[in-house]
C-alpha cells in the first residue's frame, strides 16, 4: 500500500497561477488537484461537493478577501488551508492576520524571476501542501489563558535570558506564550522562520497583544534589557554574545543553517557559549528539525530546557526532534509554557 492521495482545491483569481498550482501539486504522486475555484464563493460550493483535504487560498481575490473567506471557512468547517501572499506589506499583515485565524501555512507567489528559482519554488509548493495535509488543525486554534499574575512575587535572579524558536504554526504559538506573561521577565529572544518583509510586522503584533516590549532586532547589536523581546530580523540569524558582563543580540547574514535563515540552532548554540546555566530554551511547533542540536548543547551546558507536546503542536516536527536527542528536559503542552516559564522565574 502506497501513502494515501490527498485531494487539494486551489482557489485563485489567475488562470495562469491556477494552471502553473495545478501542475506543480499533480507533480507529486501523493498530491492530487481535485478542482479549482475563481472566488470564495465559487470555493464554497465545490469544498462541499469535492471534499479536498487541503486548500491553497489566495489572499487577494474579488468579491470577498482572502482573509474573510478564511474567517467563515473555520468557523463554519475547520480544514487545512495554505495561503498564498504577495510579498508586500499588505501581504505580510495580511498571512499573519490568516495564520492568526487558522490557516497552516502560506507560501509567496512568484515573482517576475521565478524562472532561474523554479526548481526551489516547486519544492516548496510541495513540501508545503504536504505538511498542511497532515498538520493538526486544532493545534492552529488559538486559546488564551489571559495574564499569569505575580502580584508581591519578585523575578529572581537565576535566569538571564530565555529563547524561543518556531516555525509552521510558530506565529500563534508563540503569541498564546507572550500574552500571558506579566510585563517584567528576563529578557526574551526569538527566531521565528520568517520571511524579511513579515518580520516586522510580527514583532509589531506580538508587541500589541503582550505587556512585553517587542521588537524585531533592527541594528546589528543591541543590548538585552528585562522586560524586553527580540525578535530575528527575516532571512538574518540572530545571536546573542556576552561582552564585559553585558549580553547582547547581535544579527549574523552567514549561510543558511538546516535551510533556514534564521536558524534557532544558531541562537541556541551562541546561547549555551554565552549564558550556559542561566538560560533558558523553548522549542515550539514546526517543521523539520532545526532547533534540535542546539538545545542539546544548551541541556549540556546547564540550561533548563523545554519542547512543546505533540498534542498542541500544528506539525510536532522540531520539538520531536528535541524530545528524540533528549535535548528536552520538559515536554509541556502550549497552555502550559508560560506557567512553567514564570515559575522558573519568580521562584
């Protein structure tokens, strides 16, 4: 018995994009393209009648946005959606606003010269459908548990810096973690895989829903200061080093690390060279295994370690990776990790 064929709808407005979907997802034997829709209400009807299992979905479309066809789609029948974005601001605000509401994943639609870059875009078309195929939709479901309080309780001085790396189903995640924690914390860093011109726009939402300073690292050093979050600039690594007493995040353009730039296994790594015992790491949701090693070699300098389960992740990918080296120390559900980290930190 082969992997079981998974039915996906494509929804766009382009006949020429539908056409160059329609032959990179048939590419694959395990992805079939089982209709096509011009607009959300055309989608609707042929969801009902063609039953896909993913949906890729234009954010840009007539007669109803992307977003708000989105919006009533998981009230209505929660199913795996991929979005499809321009790479513009209004894009960027606009797949967050998506991810926010459920959708799995977004991939860019290309450019002028895609023709040189076609060969990585089928791959990553694919890789993405696929994902979202099997991804755990009710992990994509936002739940708040509101501010953790710390009323008469002090931070304590065992903790100089927590780290956080994500990826697919990362932006949520990492929001549900930030908005329940009280506005005095060790400073708190971030690589999220992201593309340059989202990054912003992350850090911008994750400061409006935290009592947390966000920002997303915009010089090539900055101090670590309490009560703070940095977050990686898209296709930058971030990393922090410690230079007479003082931590700093510093941004690094080196190559690409497990594919990915920025990589959490380069922020782990300078983390365990710089903080040792006093850190701390979270490896939440995504793909892959990218985050894996260098928490091992935070464990083995002493830090307090920690992976998301697999029941709250979208795709339990790195944080399994972690759990498998034994590089985590906890394996804590996502409602559970901003407890845990305030535990840690007011004693």
């Amino acid at each position: 018995m082969g992997k079981r064929v998974h039915k996906v709808l494509i929804v766009d407005d382009s006949a020429v994009f539908r056409a160059l979907l329609s032959e990179i997802i048939d590419s694959d034997p395990q992805l079939e393209v089982v209709g096509a829709a011009v607009d959300p209400y055309e989608a609707r009807e042929k969801i009902k009648k063609l039953k896909p299992d993913v949906i890729t979905l234009d954010i840009e479309m007539p007669k109803m946005d992307g977003v708000q066809f989105l919006r009533n789609l998981m009230r209505l029948h929660p199913m795996p959606v991929v979005m499809i974005s321009t790479l513009t601001q209004h894009g960027a605000d606009a797949t967050l606003a998506a991810l926010d509401l459920g959708a799995v994943d977004y991939f860019p639609k290309p450019t002028e010269n895609v023709a040189a870059e076609m060969g990585n875009y089928r791959q990553l078309v694919i890789e993405k459908v696929k994902m979202a195929a099997s991804a755990n939709i009710a992990g994509a479901t936002h739940r708040s548990q509101g501010e953790i309080s710390v009323s008469g309780r002090n931070l304590c001085s065992d903790f100089d810096i927590i780290a956080i790396g994500a990826s697919t189903g990362g932006t949520e995640a990492i929001r549900n973690v930030l908005e329940s924690l009280p506005e005095m914390m060790p400073p708190i860093v971030i690589t999220q895989h992201i593309k340059a011109v989202f990054s912003k726009s992350f850090a911008e939402r994750l400061n409006r829903a935290s009592k947390l300073q966000v920002e997303e690292l915009s010089s090539d050093k900055a101090p670590l200061v309490n009560g703070r979050v940095y977050v990686a600039p898209g296709d930058m690594h971030m990393q922090v080093v410690k230079r007479a007493g003082r931590y700093y995040c510093v941004r690094n353009d080196g190559e690409p690390v497990q594919r990915h730039k920025p990589s959490v296994d380069v922020m782990f790594s300078s983390i365990a060279e710089a903080a040792g015992n006093r850190a701390m790491s979270i490896l939440l949701t995504g793909m892959g295994r990218d985050g894996a090693e260098g928490m091992l070699e935070m464990r083995e300098a002493g830090a307090v370690t920690v992976a998301q389960d697999e029941h709250s992740s979208v795709v339990w990918g790195m944080p399994r990776a972690a759990v498998e080296i034994e590089a985590a120390q906890q394996v804590l559900p996502l409602e559970k990790i901003a407890t845990y980290l305030v535990g840690k930190v007011y004693g």
